[in-house]
C-alpha cells in the first residue's frame, strides 16, 4: 500500500514538472557580466535558439538590452521599483542631453577693433576750373568783386576710432562633429570734424594782413553737367561719419581629419550675416560775413545700410598640446548684399529750401574673407583663455561718404542732391581676447 502511494506521488509531481516546464521553455543563467546591475538572471536568448516546444515553439523575437552610455547609466521604467525620486532611472533621451551638455562649451570674448576709414572723397562734385577743389582757390561775390579763398572739403579728416565690442560663441556636439553659432556686437563709432570761424581774415592768417578770408563750399554739377557751381559756407563746416556693425553665423564643424593628436585639420561648413550700418552728416553755416541776422543753416545727410547674406567654408588648423593649442582658420563666404542709401537735405541753398529724401536699394553679389590667427592657454580642464587676431573683409558694401550725386537744377526746380548708390570694399579687424567654459 505504501509503494503504490509513493509511485502515485511521484507520478503526479513528474507530470507536473513536465508540464510546467513545457509552458516555459529551459532557462539558463548570464553571467554576472552581461547584467547591468551585476546581478545574475536569465540570459536572453540570441536570433537563432530555439525557445522550448510544442504550440509557442519555433524561432521567438530577440530583444537586446539597453547598452550604458558614457555615464555609465541604464534605465528601467517598467521593474514596478516603487522609487521614483531622485534615483529613478533616466531614459535615452535622458542619457544624449545629458551627453551634449557634458561635452559642450561657451565662449565670450572682448573685441578691439579697428574700422576701415573713409576713403578719400571729395564732399561736393568736381570743378570746371579746378583740377583739384580740395585745394584753395579764388571766389568772387555776386558783384564779380574778388571775396577770398574756398575748398570743398574731403573725408580725409574723417577717422574712426578703435570699435569695442562683444562675442558669444557656443559649440554643441553632434556625430561627426561640432556645432558652432555665434553671434557679436560693436558699440557705434562715429568721429566728427568741425572747422570754425571761416571768412575771418584775421583770424586764418594774423601775421599777413593781406590774407584772403578762407571759405568752405559744397560744389555740385548744373544739371549732370560738369560746371562752377559753388555753396559757400562762411561762418562754419562740420562733417561727421558714424558706424555699427553686428552679425552672426553657425557652423558645423568636422571632426580631426588627420589622425595625428598633435595635428588637428578640421574643415567647416555654415552660413554667416553681417549687418553694416553708416552715416555720414554735413553742416555748414553762411552768414554773408556776418551781415545775415538769422544765418542760413545748411544740412546734407547720408545713409547706407547693408544686409550681407552669406554661405560659407573654412578650415580650422590647430596644433594641440596638455597646456596650449594654438590654430589659424580661414573662412571665405560668397553671397548677397542687400543694402540700401539714402540722402536726406535741408535748407541747401536758402531757407525756403524743403526738406527732400531719394533712396537707392538694391543687391549685389558679395564676398566675406576672414582669417583667425589664436593662441588657447588651458588653464584647467575645463577652462581656457584665448588671445587672437582677426582680420575680415566684405566686398561690395554700400557707403555714405560714395553714395552722393552733388547735382543742382537750378533755383526754380527742387534740390538734386540725390542718393546714387556705389560699393566699395570694407575692413575690420583687431585683438580678441576670451574665456572658454566647457561643460
């Protein structure tokens, strides 16, 4: 009776065993290793085992599981760890921001600039009689009476002052690469010039008292034509220039193309803009010597402004080392200048002279060069101070000082002092000086 009972059991708990093992296929046990926490499971099956028999049997859907990445983190939203404060566990997306931050920098840096000056231009058209008007000749009242000497005067005296300003610079990695934007500011330059007290015999010339009173005058062409035509300012003249530049770009930036730790050549690739605004003021005072109770005021004033739009590539070449790296990048971009000028006067020939405005706007295929030349001192690992020098150029550009027709049509039509738009080249470049923060 006892045997037939022992058999009995031991046939029930085979059958069961089968049974259950049948429902869940054979197990095996990783080890330690291929778990991220180091704790020993069941290891996943690869694509080609077969997972138990029967009606689930056959070739069964492979799941890798999550790989760590450099922080050495996984996650698991869906272990039921009732946890889920500051221990909980990131995913993905989690892991690649928290990448990006850790492996991206800031950069800011102080500009001092120089801006290219104004070329040298004469403020008024040319002269029938004169080869040169800038240079004193002789002029004579309304009477035919000899009255003193005048010259048109030029831009020459017209120098900008070194510009100040701004960069922020942040690079983010992406594969294969860097993306680099940054973006920057000048404080507006301007200078002025003012000559005083013209038509005072003595005053210009004290020691010859045979000197002629000496005049400033605004020469224009009659109508298009090459002719005499003069404004006379004879109490004062003042001219001044004014400036403001900003722009930006992004770039992607390649990882080292040469292998060498040393020798780092990465080329680049973007897109960069660059706003370039000017003016230029003139005013000058006639008072027939003084004679004028309320003297005659007369205004010109000038105004360009350049939008450059631009696609661009470069090469960043930099020798590094623990402590320094120093680099040279060239970049060149060729696009559009969309600029536009205008010329705005006031009271130009007599007081009943109204205020008039013409405006010039077009495009024009324009280039940007630059070249970086810089010195990096690796402070800390995660710190850096550069010392550089940049120099940059942009063609085509539209100007103040170029962009006037000096013309007159006579009293009875409105005044011709027109806008007449023409490009030149312009220059900026100096010392930079910035902190480099990576994260």
């Amino acid at each position: 009776m006892t045997g037939r009972f022992v058999s009995f059991c031991s046939t029930v708990l085979l059958l069961a065993g089968a049974a259950s093992a049948q429902a869940q296929g054979p197990q095996r046990w990783g080890d330690p290793g291929s778990n991220p926490y180091g704790v020993q499971g069941p290891a996943w099956y690869s694509p080609g085992e077969m997972q138990g028999q029967g009606q689930n049997s056959g070739y069964q859907p492979w799941t890798p599981p999550y790989q760590p990445g450099p922080a050495n983190r996984s996650w698991d939203n869906a272990s039921g760890n009732p946890d889920n404060g500051w221990t909980y566990e990131n995913t993905p997306l989690d892991e690649f921001l928290g990448d990006v931050v850790r492996n991206s920098y800031f950069r800011m840096e102080y500009l001092a600039y120089v801006f290219k000056n104004p070329s040298d231009r004469l403020l008024g058209s040319g002269i029938l009689s004169q080869a040169d008007p800038s240079l004193p000749f002789q002029v004579t009242d309304t009477g035919g009476q000899l009255a003193g000497e005048a010259r048109v005067p030029t831009t020459s005296d017209l120098q900008y002052p070194d510009g100040s300003g701004i960069r922020g610079t942040i690079g983010i990695p992406l594969i294969g690469g860097v993306l680099e934007a940054n973006i920057f500011y000048f404080d507006q330059v301007e200078d002025p010039s003012f000559i005083d007290r013209l038509g005072d015999q003595i005053a210009n010339n004290p020691l010859d008292p045979l000197a002629l009173p000496q005049f400033i005058a605004t020469s224009t062409l009659t109508n298009g034509q090459l002719g005499n035509n003069l404004f006379i300012y004879d109490d004062s003249f003042s001219s001044a220039t004014k400036a403001e530049l900003w722009g930006s770009e992004i770039n992607y930036v390649f990882d080292a193309y040469l292998p060498e730790p040393m020798f780092q050549l990465r080329p680049l690739v973007g897109f960069r803009y660059l706003d370039f605004n000017e003016e230029l003021h003139q005013v000058g005072v006639f008072d027939q010597q003084d004679l004028l109770v309320t003297p005659l005021v007369s205004r010109i004033s000038s105004y360009s402004e350049n939008s450059v739009y631009a696609p661009q590539i470069g090469l960043r070449a930099e020798m590094v080392s623990r402590w320094l790296t120093l680099g040279i990048e060239p970049k060149l971009a060729a696009g559009v200048n969309v600029y536009e000028t205008s010329v705005v006067t006031q009271s130009l020939r007599s007081p009943g002279d109204p205020l008039t405005k013409t405006t010039q706007a077009g495009e024009e295929f324009s280039f940007v060069g630059e070249l970086s030349l810089y010195a990096k001192l690796h402070i800390r690992q995660n710190f850096a101070v550069t010392v550089g020098y940049q120099a940059t150029f942009m063609d085509q550009i539209a100007r103040p000082h170029s962009s006037i027709l000096y013309n007159d049509n006579g009293s009875n039509a409105d005044p011709a002092v027109v806008a007449k738009s023409s490009h030149e080249r312009f220059d900026f470049g100096g010392i930079n000086v910035s902190g480099e923060l990576r994260f």
